[in-house]
C-alpha cells in the first residue's frame, strides 16, 4: 500500500498581532458600561437602545456617516422646535488633527430619555403576538358559541359602520404620522418607544379589519364595506376626519407625538373607544367588540401614553429649555384642543343609536376632559383656556 506523499502547506502561526488578542481592564466583561443605567442595574434595553444611534455632539467624532442631499447629516435636531439641554451648542470643530476637538462636554438632553416600558425588538414581538393570540381566541371562541347571532339589527348596523370607521384613524396615524416621527426623532430612544406606538396603531386597524371580515362571514346581511362610506361622508365623523388628516401632515416630529398622545387620543380617541363602544356593547348583547377595542385601548392608555409623559417630562423641566418648551407646546394647545373638542362634539348622534343607550355624551366628554387635564398636571403645563368649548 503506498501513501500519499505529505503536502507542503504553509503552518498557521499566531503572532498575537490580532486585534483581539490585546488584554486590557474589560477583556473579560460581560456587561456594556458605555452609558449610565436609569436604575441600579443596567437593563436588556438599554444595552440594545442606548447609544446605537449615534450624535456627533455625543460620541460621533468623525462627523456624520450619511447625509441628506442639501448637506445636513443624520438626524437634524431643528426636525422639532423643541430644545433639550445642550442643543442649541454648535457641532465640535473637525478638522485634520483635531483630534475631536470639543468634546469635553456630556451629552445634550435629548439622550436622557428612557422608555419607561423599555420596548425592543423582542417586547414588540411578544406583546403584539399575545395581544392577537388572544383577541383570536375571543372571536373563535364567539363564533363557536354563535354569540352573534344575539346581536339585535340595530346594534349590526352601528357596528358595520362606526367600528369599522375608526379602522381608518388607527391606520393613517399609525403609519403616517407615528412612524414618520419615529425616523425623525434624534436618538435611538425616542426611535424604538415611536415606532412601538406606530405598530400598535397599525396592528389595532388590522385588528378591526379582520374582525369586519368575520363579522360579514357570520352575520347575515352585515355589510362589510359600510365604514367606507362613513368615513368618506357621514356628518357624523367629518370632524374626526379631518383631524386625524390634519395630525399626518405635521412636520414637527415632537408637535405631531404631542397632538397625537396627548391632544387627540384623551379627548376623541379614548372617548370613543371607552365612554361609547366598550359601555354601549355589552349593554347590546355584544361581548366580543370589547376585547377588540380595548386591547387598543390598553395599548394607548398603559404603554404609550407612558412613554409621551416620560419623554415630554423632560423637556417641560429641561435645566436650559423648560420655559421655552411649556410656552411652544401651550402654542400647540391652542391649535389642537379646539380642534379635538369640535371634532369629538360632532361624534355626539353615535351616542343615540344604539337600542341600549351608554352613558350621557356630556358625562363622557367631561371625563374625557378631565383625563386631559390630568396628563397636563403631570407634565406641568397649564390647562388651555380652548378646553372650556
């Protein structure tokens, strides 16, 4: 038996000339320690958040990486006419040499927010999927049970047409002005928490739209397309309408999360969706058009109306800009609560059609009121004179 002769192969030798191969304090660490955690331990969340969007006044020494075509890099922080602490201080000097020149001085505000749900990637995934899994089983298990079929005429028809409606409110806010702000927001932070708020607007409109389809395949005579209609001409909703056409074409990233969680979703939203659908339902017979509806009403009410305080929390108490801010979104105020006020005034006939009345209309939106004010409290700011229509 002959064997092969041995092949000259060059021998891999290490130098330890590689990168890694250098042993230095945190060689062996487990933990990112580039950030200040919000709390004793640093969390999942900010390891995954914090600081993956990069500032040139913050670590970014070699400027911005990417532009826009007139010049300006990134993310502009004149996207907002807010300021948070530090803003304002130009770009540090770049030049061969310099060495980052300029960048003895800590972040500006804007880097100091955290989401106080402290959402990524994962929490998204895992929310949403239990949200539908169960909004899922309620509508199998109602199917099963045929618990439509205890629906009187008059309750189908409200469904068909003002549920179904406000599919259109979750679907245009969601993606054209939640994730419209979301890319244009300055850190990663603000990012991820918008962008959590834009998919819970687009899932809820999914929500309702699938729920449309099964109601047409289990009620006879229920018209699918109906909220078409609505939308585009009952009197009724031509308030709400025009309002949330209003909200997408704000260009103000900060304005638009403002009149959106602050402004619209108290005094329109969450009156809909609470003091008419989910009290009227039930009294009609109807147990499964709740669940729908307040998953997105949980979804607005525990998690992003709790990152839009904490976020505007600090620039109504910025070290530098807190007066500037109050008075800018005391501006914004007076053109948004007037305009939320009339359109929610307009939705008024709703509260007359179903055959089991809910609460008065004027109990509803004195709640609905008195909700805002308190958001307002919270953030320091005054209650606008325009709340009083």
């Amino acid at each position: 038996m002959t064997t092969a002769p041995e092949r000259s192969v060059p021998k891999v030798v290490f130098t330890d000339a590689e990168a890694g191969a250098k042993e230095f304090p945190d060689s062996n660490a487990r933990m990112f320690n580039y950030y200040t955690p919000a709390k004793r331990k640093q969390s999942k969340y900010e390891d995954v958040t914090v600081e993956v969007q990069p500032d040139p006044r913050h670590y970014l020494a070699q400027g911005w990486l990417y532009g826009f075509s007139d010049g300006r890099g990134g993310y502009p922080l004149d996207w907002t006419v807010l300021k948070a602490w530090g803003s304002d201080r130009p770009e540090p000097e770049r030049y061969p040499g310099s060495g980052g020149r300029g960048y003895d001085w800590p972040a500006h505000g804007w880097h100091e927010f955290r989401d106080p749900n402290e959402e990524w990637e994962l929490t998204l995934y895992r929310y949403n999927a239990n949200v539908v899994r169960q909004v899922n089983q309620n509508i199998d298990n109602a199917r099963q049970t045929k618990a439509f079929e205890q629906w009187s005429p008059n309750w189908v028809r409200f469904v068909e047409r003002n549920v179904g409606a406000w599919m259109h409110v979750d679907h245009g806010l969601g993606l054209y002005l939640y994730a419209n702000a979301n890319r244009r927001a300055p850190t990663n932070m603000h990012n991820n928490a918008i962008s959590v708020n834009s998919m819970h607007r687009i899932r809820a409109a999914q929500d309702l739209a699938l729920y449309n389809l099964t109601l047409t395949e289990e009620i006879d005579g229920f018209d699918g397309s109906a909220h078409l209609e609505v939308w585009n001409s009952d009197p009724a909703w031509q308030g709400v309408r025009e309002v949330a056409e209003q909200l997408t074409g704000i260009d103000d990233w900060c304005e638009a999360i403002f009149a959106a969680n602050v402004v619209f979703e108290p005094l329109v939203g969450e009156l809909f969706r609470s003091s008419l659908v989910q009290h009227a339902a039930p009294r009609n017979g109807d147990f499964v058009t709740p669940t729908i509806v307040g998953a997105a009403e949980y979804d607005f009410a525990e998690r992003d109306l709790r990152y839009t305080v904490a976020m505007f929390e600090l620039l109504t108490a910025d070290r530098e800009f807190a007066d500037h801010n109050k008075a800018i979104m005391a501006d914004w105020m007076a053109t948004w609560v007037p305009r939320a006020i009339a359109a929610a005034r307009k939705l008024q006939p709703l509260w007359s059609q179903p055959d089991a009345k809910p609460p008065r209309f004027e109990d509803g939106l004195d709640a609905a009121k008195s909700r805002f004010a308190g958001i307002l409290s919270t953030l320091s700011l005054e209650v606008p004179k325009e709340l009083a229509q």
